[in-house]
C-alpha cells in the first residue's frame, strides 16, 4: 500500500521520534500535520520540511490541554479536508528515577499526556475514521508496554502498558469498521528525549551503561520513522489490534545476548 495523497496527523512530531515518523510519511508520498506544544518549533519545522519538497502543515497543540486535540483535528480537516492516518505519539519520559523522587504534579503530568491524552484522542478520531469510510490509527508504545517490570521508570512503563491495552481494546470495538488500531514499540531510540534523561542521584552509574544498552538494543531513530510509515501504509481494516515491535526475530535476540555478556563483564550493572 502506498501513503501517496494520505492526510497523515502525528503529535509531537517537531523533534525526536515523531519528526522521524512525520518525514517518513511525507517521503511516502503522504500529506502530513505536524504538532507541538511551542509554536515556535512547530513553524520551524514546518519551514524545514517544506524547504524538502514535502506537503506539510503545522499547528500548535499541547495534547494534554482539553480542546487542543480537537482543534488539530479540526485544522487537518480543514487544510487537507481529511486525515486518513492518526499517530498519537507525543509522551513524556519522567526519567531514571525511583517513583518516591517524583512530585504528584509531575506524575499527574506524565498519566496525563501519555495515556488521557491518547484516549481523548482517540475519542474523536475514531468517529471520524467511521464517518470517512476508514483510517489508520497508531499508539506509540514503549518501554512496559508489554505490561514487563520497568524499575525506576516506573510511571512511564504504567502509561504505556495502558495504552497497549487501550489499543487492543478500541480495536475490537471497532473491529466491524474499516479501521486499523495498533501500536508500535520503538525499542530504545537514542533522541535528545534519552540524551537529556533526568537521572536519580543513586543511580548515576546508569549513565555509563546507556552506550552499552543503546550497542545491543538501540534503533536509529530513521529506522522507526519508516517502520511506523510502513505501517501507516496498510490498508485500512484489514488487519488490527496488533502490537508491532521495531527490534523483533534475530536482531532481538542478538541483542539480548549483548546485554547478558555486558551483564556477566559487569559492563551493565542492576536490573534496570
């Protein structure tokens, strides 16, 4: 299948994951919204694509405010008069830390935009699929979303397990509609988002193991740009409720081989 004259929505997509996810598509040929919550990187995005030749709009969004997700919906429409994709992949990380280091309000902000925020989209997009006949729907999972331990990422892991669940969930509620739901695990993606990783004091020797970590499981942050493009591509309704994992069949397991021998050399230490 191919993205050529999609209208193809993704959140957080001026930095990171999501601007990978949003070129990829535009490459493909497909009509692509791009968002943030600072207007300012959402037109400077939007300048640097265009100046690439791709068919791109922009528009300021914090996904976590009630009325914005709506009003991105709204724009799409109303520049490209549809959206045939929707990736709902703006998050927010908390960190390396124990769950006692991390305030209430900061926790209430991390539920918030990875998980309700997710759902409100989904709320409004899912109705709009159905009254245009069909659409690709992708939740950007993570680290726990197979709902496995994740020590000292605790909140995130939980946000993203419940969206794992969510999608299997909305998928079969909707599965009589032309419609796709999945979500997509990233694996370990080196962007300024893991870079820049607020890190508890105790456990600060985990900044030394990251390079061995991203040696054995990383994945290029382009690679999970045209992996989600790929997905994005399928035709509506065919397939759904899949969990999709970049890192899969020889590669994973070459990997978790590389973290056992880093393990056994005490290159990599703890459980986390």
């Amino acid at each position: 299948m191919s993205l050529k004259g999609k209208v193809v929505v993704v959140t957080g997509s001026t930095r990171g994951i999501g601007r990978a996810i949003a070129e990829a598509c535009a490459r493909e040929g497909g009509r692509v919204v791009i968002c943030s919550r600072d207007a300012q990187a959402v037109e400077t995005a939007t300048e640097e694509m265009t100046r690439q030749g791709f068919e791109v709009s922009g528009q300021e969004c914090d996904v976590s405010v009630p009325g914005d997700v709506e009003k991105l919906l709204q724009h799409a429409t109303e520049t490209w008069a549809r959206v045939d994709v929707w990736v709902n992949n703006a998050g927010l990380s908390g960190g390396y830390r124990p769950l006692d280091e991390m305030d209430p309000e900061e926790i209430a902000r991390i539920v918030d935009v990875n998980l309700t925020a997710t759902l409100r989209a989904c709320r409004i997009v899912i109705p709009h699929f159905i009254q245009e006949g069909g659409g690709v729907l992708l939740n950007i999972s993570g680290k726990g979303g197979r709902g496995d331990a994740s020590p000292f990422t605790t909140v995130y892991a939980a946000t993203k397990a419940a969206v794992s669940s969510l999608t299997k969930s909305l998928a079969l509620e909707n599965k009589d509609h032309p419609i796709s739901i999945h979500s997509v695990l990233p694996s370990m993606v080196e962007t300024d988002l893991l870079r820049d990783v607020k890190t508890s004091p105790k456990l600060a020797d985990s900044s030394e193991t990251l390079p061995y970590v991203l040696k054995a499981i990383g994945v290029k942050v382009d690679e999970v740009g045209r992996f989600v493009a790929g997905i994005a591509a399928q035709e509506p309704g065919k397939v759904t409720g899949k969990s999709y994992s970049v890192l899969k069949g020889p590669r994973l397991m070459r990997g978790i081989a590389l973290l056992t021998w880093y393990r056994l050399t005490g290159k990599i230490k703890g459980s986390g």
